[in-house]
C-alpha cells in the first residue's frame, strides 16, 4: 500500500477553507500523510482531560489543537501571498518543485 501525498507539509503556511475555522490561516504543526490530515497552529482547538502524572500532577483538561482533513486547507504563496493551488514542475537542476498557479514561482 503506498502511502499518498499531500499538497502541504509541516511548515507551510495555510487558510482554512472549510469548517468551523473558515477564513483563518496558520501554520502547518504536523502533517499525517497515512490519514490525510495536518494540525495547524490555533485552529480546530480540542479540550483534552488529563489524568495526573509525575510531569502533572494537577492533572485538569488542556486546550490543544485537533487534526483536520488535508481537504479543507489551501496553500498560501510566499510571493503573491494568497491562497493558491500548487503544480509540480522540474527544475534545471533535475529537482521536483511545487510551483504557485497563480504566479507561477517556486513555493518553498
């Protein structure tokens, strides 16, 4: 079974297209390409209870950010700055690259 790819990986900048978030963008924390979905920073909060431990010994519920679908986010381009969709293009030096549709540069 192979495992598929996203559009968007760990670091990348996003905007949220879809859901109770809608609208707002932030960075990608954590990407599981297994189960197409990504963690992004401030959104999708989740309250988790946690029993206490040695690191915690209060124990309480915590704030932390839930995984969303892969689907529901847009890459947004370093150059024009905008949610874009992504193409793939191979450079002079034989490298793969994701390149903007809107303004055709090389998204880092």
């Amino acid at each position: 079974m192979t495992i598929p790819k996203l559009h968007v990986k760990q670091g990348d900048m996003v905007k949220i297209i879809a859901g109770n978030d809608k609208g707002k963008s932030g960075e990608v924390l954590k990407a599981f390409p297994k189960d197409n979905r990504v963690v992004v920073e401030g959104i999708n909060i989740i309250k988790k209870h946690e029993r206490p431990t040695q690191d915690m010994p209060q124990g309480g519920i915590i704030e932390k950010e839930g995984t969303i679908n892969s689907a529901n986010v847009m890459l947004i381009c370093n150059h024009c700055e905008q949610p874009t969709r992504t193409g793939k293009k191979v450079l002079d030096s034989g490298e793969k690259a994701r390149v903007c549709k809107k303004c055709g540069e090389v998204v880092e």
